[in-house]
C-alpha cells in the first residue's frame, strides 16, 4: 500500500471502533421513549362537584369521559341545553326530559360562560 499503507488502514479501524464504543456507551446511559397512542379513556379526571352533578353523571358519562367535558369551552346556558336537547333528539341520548334542566345547570356551573 501506497501513502501511508498499513498505518492509514490501522487508523481509520481505531476510529471506526472508537465511535462505535462511544455510540455503544451512550446508549446504555440513555433512556429510551417509545411513543404510542394515548387512550384519553384512561386517563381518571374528577369533574367538579355542582348541582345536578348526580343526572349528569347517570345521564351523560355513558357516552362522555370526563376528561372530553373539560376540554369543552365554557358555553352560554343557551348553548349548553341547545347541546343537551341534540344529544338526546338527534343522537338518541337516552336522558329523561325531567334530567334535563339538571345537566345544563351543572354544565353551566362547571363550564359555562360569566
């Protein structure tokens, strides 16, 4: 071998190696963080408690996690018995016309508009 010979090709195997150890020893330090889908069913949030508190969790938690209520904005209680009144005529929500004035009361006391 010309320009250096066995020396050259001895140095690049000792480079090679030395970041191949060094990716090896930093490996073994480091934590590794696997992504995935997050279940927003599992995750426990406790809603406040309010008036009507009691129909809303019989009526409404079926179908809705607690943690999809709090990330609602906070509605006028115009919008909230407008949203309650779809549930149940347009989707079939199975919730009692005697509920309803209660749900939209605690909506409105959890998150509704000042």
């Amino acid at each position: 071998m010309k320009n250096g010979g066995p020396t050259v090709v001895v140095l690049i195997l000792l480079f090679a190696w030395t970041l191949n150890s060094c990716g090896e020893a930093s490996n073994k330090d480091s934590v590794r963080v696997t992504a995935g889908p997050v279940d927003l069913n599992n995750i426990v949030t406790i809603l406040p408690d309010a008036p009507g508190a009691a129909d809303f969790q019989r009526n409404c938690l079926s179908c809705h996690s607690a943690r999809y209520i709090q990330m609602q904005p906070n509605f006028s209680e115009k919008t909230w018995l407008s949203l309650v009144t779809k549930m149940q005529k347009s989707f079939g929500a199975p919730v009692p016309d005697s509920s309803v004035k209660s749900i939209v009361q605690y909506l409105v006391a959890i998150k509704g508009k000042s």
